[in-house]
C-alpha cells in the first residue's frame, strides 16, 4: 500500500484562514477496494416541548444513552461525529445528488432548524442506488472536524433509501464577506415566522447548497443525535459552502451549541471519493 502526505486537508484550508495560523497535514493512502454497503443548545426559541435531551448538563451526550433506546450513543463502535485526520485514496465514487426546485417546510425541532422538502424527486444516488432527500438541518460549530478544526457551521443533508437505510451528506460553512444568495433567501424568508415552530419557503432550489466539484470524505458512521443508530453512510465535502458573517449568526440566533463532541474512531478508515 502507498502513502503520501498532502499538505493542509482541502476542507481545512478556508477554516485555518478563518480560525487558525496552525498548518496541518493528513496523510492520504491508495485504496482500489470496492465499498462496503451498508444546553437544550442555546436556542432563541421556545422549546419546553423537546427537554428529554440536550447538549449540555444532565441532559447532554454524556447522558443521552440513560435514556431508553439510546444505548448505542454509548455502546456503539461506529458512532459519529468523528475528527477527520487521515483519509484513504480509493477508486470509489462519491454521491450525485440531483436537487430540484422544491418547497421548503421548515420547523424548529428544539434542537436545530429542520428543512423539508415538500416533494420527493430530490435524490443522491450513492454506489449506483438511489437516495431521497428526507431532510436538512445545521449545527453550530460543525460537528465533524478536519484535523482537530471545527468549521463555524455544518449542514447536514439526511437521505433514506427504499429498505430505510440512511446516507448523510455533510457540508461544512465558512463565513466570507459576501451573501450566499440562496441561503440568504432561505432564512429571511423562512425564519420570520419560525416562532411558532413551522414556516414554509416555495420554489427553493436546494442545488444550490451544494459545493461544486468537491470530494468527500466517506466512512460508516451514525447520526449525531439520539438514538445514535449506526450503519450510517457518511459523506462530508472535502470544500465549504461559503456564506456570510450575517448569515452564521442568523443561524446562531436561533441554536448555538448544538454539536455532539467528536467520538472515537476505533478501526474505521475514513475514503478519499471522487
């Protein structure tokens, strides 16, 4: 098996211009195999409805698995978020989403802003299978980190095949000096009326908050969140999604805080996918 050492992760590079002078390295390996298939946050929000758990004190990760049917948050071997440090090149090929002009219903889950679409011909087809789009949400900072670096904000775009079985695309944001548009229509639009817990924004096109001709970086993971089921495909985009300072703190006016800390990656690798 090769390696070879590439100088700052291509994710990393907008975060440490942003939050870090640090300069770091990963080292990438050759792989040619086949896949294998398969605190309440701070919120601005009310949200008394949604306190079985939360990110902080008694409520919080260390204490999500006390709760029945969450035991996997604990016991679990393949859990996420995890800190992306070493990635192995393969052959694989990454998701092809195909995101449409669609309405958007959002609602606060009191736990983070819920976006979903109102029909079902947004899909990523991921090893020749096709996903749905069930849902996007964010978290503040990202969960996932790039060599030991949170990114401000992760977008995280939840997807469901026929037999049920979950694949998440996650999109780190990078604040910049100008608006990203869409987004910026998103949430002025969207979270005017997110008082009273649902609003909904016509004719978004979700294509739009993808990151063009990037990689991602893939392993076998869970959700972030109680229950912490596994068996979670898992692609986070090697380049950000550029937005503005205004729009970071749109969406920190309403959570901050709600990132699960980074969990152990125990045996896993993590693949280089094009």
């Amino acid at each position: 098996m090769s390696y070879k050492t590439i100088s700052t992760l291509s994710i990393a590079l907008a975060t440490l211009l942003t939050l870090s002078a640090c300069n770091n390295t990963a080292t990438v390996k050759t792989d040619t195999t086949s896949p294998t298939p398969v605190i309440t946050s701070t919120s601005k929000v009310s949200n008394d409805i949604y306190s079985s758990w939360s990110y902080a004190g008694e409520s919080g990760p260390d204490h999500w698995a006390d709760l029945e049917g969450n035991q996997q948050c604990k016991l679990g071997k393949e859990q996420s978020p995890i800190n992306i440090t070493e990635v192995m090149q393969s052959t694989n090929q990454a998701p092809k989403p195909n995101y449409m002009r669609s309405d958007i219903g959002i609602e606060d889950n009191g736990h983070t802003i819920v976006f979903k679409p109102k029909n079902d011909n947004n899909t990523t087809v991921i090893d020749g299978e096709s996903y749905n789009l069930i849902q996007f949400h964010y978290h503040i900072p990202s969960e996932h980190q790039i060599s030991g670096i949170n990114y401000p904000g992760e977008l995280h775009f939840v997807h469901a095949n026929k037999q049920g079985e979950l694949a998440v695309i996650g999109v780190m944001v990078n604040p910049t000096s100008m608006n990203n548009t869409s987004l910026h229509s998103l949430f002025l639009n969207g979270f005017d009326d997110i008082s009273s817990h649902k609003s909904v924004v016509n004719g978004f096109d979700l294509s739009t908050l993808l990151p063009t001709d990037t990689e991602f970086y893939n392993y076998s993971g869970s959700l972030t969140t109680p229950p912490c089921s596994e068996h979670v495909k898992w692609f986070v985009a090697s380049k950000p999604l550029s937005i503005s300072q205004q729009e970071i703190q749109s969406m920190k006016q309403l959570y901050d805080g709600n990132n699960r800390p980074i969990q152990p990656i125990e045996n896993r690798e993590v693949k280089l996918v094009k």
